[in-house]
C-alpha cells in the first residue's frame, strides 16, 4: 500500500488471498481436545474483531440517555434511530453533517475518477509497450508510495496556498489523486499484464486498429481490475484526515473525518451516543465496498503486486 | 507483446526530437499521471527540503522573505531533548506495535490454516470487518469503549473480583495512552497480516511438506524449515510495511488525544511534525522534522522496494 496513503485500508502491495478461499491443505486431523482448544481460539479472535464494529453500532441505536447506565446495555434495548436523524438533521453549532458528507462525496468520487482514468493510461503504458526508462518508472511508482504524508503536508499546504486552493474541493481532488496514484497504477498494471496481449494481437489480424483491438477487446475484461481499483481509491479518499484537517480548514469545507474530529470535540463529554451514530454513518460505506470487492481487490492486489 | 507499432499507415519513425518523442506512444500516456504526481508530491518534496534550510516562521507565513540558514534548523532540532523525546517515544511504540501485529498475525494465520473451512470462513469475515473500519471511526469507538465513566472495558474489568476500575482514566497516563493506541492499531492491522500471511501459507506446496514428514520430521520443524522459508519475502514486505506505517502513525495518535490524554506526553513523529508546523508556527523546524521523518523511512523502503522488484521480476 501505497505508504504515502496513511490509511491502513486496502492495503497492499503484498498478496492477499480471498479467506473464503477453500484451503489447498486439509485440517490435520487431532484430538478432541485439540479441536476444541481451536475452535476456541478462534472465536476469541473474532469476537475481539467483531465486538468494537458491534459496539459502535449498538451505542448508536441506543437512547442517549441510556448510553451512559453505569452497566452498559449490550444490546439495543432502548432502541432508537434518533441518534442518527439528531447527527443528520441538528448541527451543533457549525459541525454540520450534511455539508461535510457532500464535501466527502464531491472528493472522493472525484478522485476516483480522475485515479482511474491517469492510473489507466499509465498502466497500459507500463504493461504494454517496451520503451526505454520503463523499470525506472516502475521504481518510481514504488518510491513515490514511500513518501510519508507526515512529512509532506506543510509543504503541501504551502504548493496549495500559492495556487490559491486552500479550502477548495479541487485542491484536495488533486492531493488525493496524487497520493492515490502510485498504488492504482501498480494494481492496474497488474491486471492489464495478466490480460494476453494475443487476444488483441488477433483482433488486430482481424483488421482492427491498434487501439480499436485493445478497446473491444481488453478494456471490457478489466472491468474487475477497474472496480477494485477504483474501491481502493475510493476508502483512501473517504478515509484521509490529515491533509484534509490541514487544507480544508474552513467549517463548511469540512470532510467526514475532519466533521467526527470536530463533532467528538465539541460532543465528547455529553453524547457518546450521537458520535457513535456520526462514526457509524463514516464507516458504513467503506465497509460496504470493502467487503463487497474483497476477494477481487486481493486477487487484484496479488496479480498485481506480486506475481507479476 | 513488445513495440506497439505506431497507427497504422504513418511513415517508419524519422528520427524524433525529445519532445516528438514524448508525445509519442507509452510516454504520452504516462503525461497525465506524471504531471499530478511530480505537482503535488516532487514539487512539495523540493519546497520541503528547502523550506528546512530556511528561517521559516510567522513572519515569513504573512509574507517576509524567508532567510537561508544552512542546516541551522536540524541543529535547532538535533540540540532539543523534546524531539529526541519524541523520537524515541516513536521507535518504541512502533516496535511494540510492529511486534503484535506481527506476532498475533502470523498466529492468526496458523490458526486459520488448522481451522474447519465454516470457521476460517467465520473468523475470516470478523476479520475484514476489522480491517475495513475507517481508522478515525476505529479510534473514536475505541475511545468510548475505554471511556472512563461508562466505558464497556472498565465495566468488563470491575467485573473480576477484586478489581474496581470505573472511574478510571485509560487516556491520562502517557503509558496507558500508548496500551489503547497500541490496542487499536494492532487490531486493525492484525487483519491485513493475518489475511496476507494465510494467503501465503496456502501457497506451500503439499508435496514438499509430506517429503518432510516422511523424512521423520516433526510438525514443528516442518514450519521452522519448510514453511517459514517459504513464506519469507511476504514476512519481509510485510515487516518493512509495518515499520513504516508505525513510525509516522498519525490519525490515531491525534484522534485519542482529542477525546483524552496529555498532548505533550504522548506526541509521536508524525503528529510533532504537524505541532511544530502548525500550533507552533515554525515551518523551517516542521520541515527539518519532516526531512529527518523521510530519512529514517529510507533502510525499510528500499527493502520493501527491493523485495516487491524481487518478486516482481521471478
């Protein structure tokens, strides 16, 4: 994964296998007691990995009133939606919801777009054609992941300031596509290689043009690649807080992460409950992609980070 | 495939100018992505490092024209205890976070490779649901789960006997801040390792382990002289990743230090970086801090650059 990205989601640059994926090696068989010490562990290890995603949603569900009993209610006993329709519908103060989710929503579609496409002409030139510079630009695309977005964001903020994009939509569009660059190349490249060049080859004895053959014929099969592609790019855009904290200062130019810092800032000591619903509805459409793409983004992140 | 011949029906190629050149095939498509990234990463990166030579500080943000001064910033820097506070503050909590995540995912792979394929599957999907939550709502969950009135994890504790932690604080204490942040990160990276992990463990070959077995080795040495050999490169990407994202950590640091904590306690690397630059108004400082944050990547980037190229090219 892309260093420079500082999330940890989607991460890759390693294989990854879809975990559903039937195991090529059979369970040893072993004692009872092995089973059962197995079988515990494993549960252990996912309630551990279940429980806070339940805990978030279960604090939100519950009357704000009753989040803070002093014995937690471990299921939604007082349930209501009201949590999520007060985050929604009354701001307070400034940190309003609404703005920051269409904030979210402007960069990071737009991201995604403006990834895919330059990732895309920048794979097929890495995957595709022999020139010379080329393995320099592949180490280039690695080292330019390397880069810490810790250490850039000043100077950034600096680049941004002079060209008179702070605070704007398209200032943070064009931070988050540079930072999402590097890793949709490298995962894109990944997929047109595995593509064979010889279907195109016959398209093109065929009688198609150069471009026509790779247009009907290998574009249409990289639809996979491209959504995996674009999901990544998408939970990386949705989740960046620091360059978002930094340039989009303004409360109205807020992001949803820069929104929930705010909103925990100003809510923390009195209602636990509506920060559960504001983290709640973050996090909702990132694990929806997440999961729906994760066995392809794996094979993706695999094909093309590792076997080449 | 190799050489894209050029449209078809142009003359053979004359011999082209640079600029003719570039216009030409593979480099013009790879203009547009090299145009973002060199704006908006190499160009930062210059203005970065040249902002650490200069006196750079509230005068020069409204407008005085910053004074060259050499390396006067990194000896400012170098000279002051609060960033070797800092520094060392960050190589532990990296190393103590890179140690769990390892150790607990590798553990996780094991076990996933013994288990039942219903429950590697269940464990699987507690697993990704982990790795997918947004880092910022991670944080704040577990910073309400750590609560120290209503906390669940307080509550779950004063449950043993013996033990009265309500009211406790998990946030004040800079040792007990780093135990929840190292207890959040590791239990979102732990998924991406184990998963990872497991992917490769699959991978080695059934043969070569049955030739051990008939060889009269023992299940462990099996994994000592089979298996972990044959898993090494992804330990080894997988390592350097891990080091590289702890060292500069920031969502999560800042995230608990909203809802809890003594800030000048518990700062990390990265989060200094953006203190120095911002709060304190000290951009030349930020940037030396920001080049010395760079340098420290270099050892664990090239191997995972290495290591990735390795793979690559076999």
């Amino acid at each position: 994964m892309s260093a420079a990205v500082s999330s940890r989601t989607g991460a890759g640059g390693v294989p990854a296998a879809s975990p559903g994926a039937p195991s090529r090696r059979r369970p040893r068989r072993r004692g009872l007691g092995g089973r059962i010490v197995l079988n515990v562990l494993a549960v252990i290890v996912f309630v551990a990995s279940v429980f806070p995603v339940y805990w978030m949603v279960n604090s939100a569900l519950l009357s704000p009133g009753s989040v803070r009993d002093s014995t937690p209610h471990f299921w939604p006993d007082t349930f209501t939606l009201g949590n999520f329709i007060g985050v929604i519908t009354e701001p307070s103060g400034s940190i309003e919801f609404l703005p920051a989710l269409g904030m979210s929503l402007l960069v990071t579609l737009s991201t995604v777009v403006a990834a895919l496409l330059f990732a895309f002409l920048a794979a097929v030139a890495l995957a595709r054609f022999r020139f010379v510079g080329k393995r320099g630009i592949v180490i280039a695309v690695l080292v330019v992941q390397m880069v810490p977005v810790e250490a850039l964001v000043v100077s950034v903020y600096r680049v941004l300031d002079g060209w008179q994009l702070l605070n704007t939509a398209l200032g943070l569009i064009l931070v988050y596509t540079a930072t999402v660059l590097p890793f949709t190349i490298w995962v894109l490249r990944g997929f047109v290689a595995g593509l064979p060049a010889e279907l195109e080859e016959a398209a093109m004895v065929d009688g198609c043009s150069r471009f026509g053959a790779f247009w009907r014929v290998t574009f249409p099969l990289l639809g996979p690649g491209l959504a995996a592609t674009g999901v990544f790019a998408f939970i990386q855009a949705w989740n960046e807080f620091l360059y978002a904290l930094v340039i989009m200062t303004r409360p109205e130019t807020r992001t949803l992460p820069v929104w929930l810092r705010a909103f925990v800032q100003a809510t923390k000591e009195t209602d636990w409950a509506a920060i559960m619903a504001g983290s709640t509805l973050m996090a909702i459409p990132v694990i929806v992609f997440f999961l729906i793409v994760q066995g392809r983004m794996a094979s993706g992140v695999a094909a093309g980070a590792v076997k080449g | 495939m190799s050489t894209l011949a050029p449209a078809r029906g142009l003359p053979p190629r004359r011999a082209a100018g640079p600029l003719r050149r570039l216009l030409r095939g593979p480099w013009l498509l790879l203009i547009p992505a090299a145009v973002v990234v060199l704006a908006l990463t190499g160009w930062p990166l210059i203005q970065l490092v040249i902002m650490s030579t200069q006196e750079f500080g509230r005068a020069q943000i409204f407008g005085a024209p910053p004074e060259f001064v050499g390396l006067g910033n990194y000896l400012d820097v170098l000279g002051d205890p609060a960033f070797w506070a800092v520094l060392g503050r960050s190589v532990l909590f990296a190393g103590a976070n890179v140690l769990a995540t390892m150790g607990l995912g590798i553990a996780i792979a094991v076990l996933l490779t013994r288990l039942a394929r219903v429950m590697r599957t269940v464990v699987s999907i507690g697993l990704l649901l982990a790795w997918a939550m947004p880092p910022l709502s991670a944080t704040v969950v577990w910073g309400w789960m750590f609560d120290t009135r209503a906390g669940v994890v307080n509550y779950l504790l004063s449950q043993l006997p013996g033990v009265d932690l309500i009211g406790h604080s998990w946030l004040f204490e800079p040792l007990s801040f780093f135990f929840v942040a190292t207890v959040i990160i590791t239990w979102q990276s732990v998924p991406f390792v184990a998963i990872t992990v497991y992917a490769g463990l699959t991978q080695v070959p059934g043969e070569v382990l049955e030739a051990a077995q008939l060889d009269g080795t023992n299940g462990w040495q099996r994994f000592r002289l089979v298996t972990v050999p044959f898993v090494r490169p992804v330990l080894l990407v997988l390592l350097m990743l891990q080091i590289i994202w702890d060292i500069r950590v920031f969502t999560q640091i800042k995230a608990l230090q909203t809802i809890g904590g003594v800030q000048e306690q518990t700062t990390t690397i990265g989060v200094y970086i953006y203190t120095v630059s911002t709060a304190g108004g000290n951009l030349g400082a930020g940037g030396a801090i920001a080049v010395i944050l760079v340098l420290l990547m270099i050892v664990p980037a090239v191997l995972y650059i290495r290591s990735t190229l390795r793979q690559e090219e076999s």
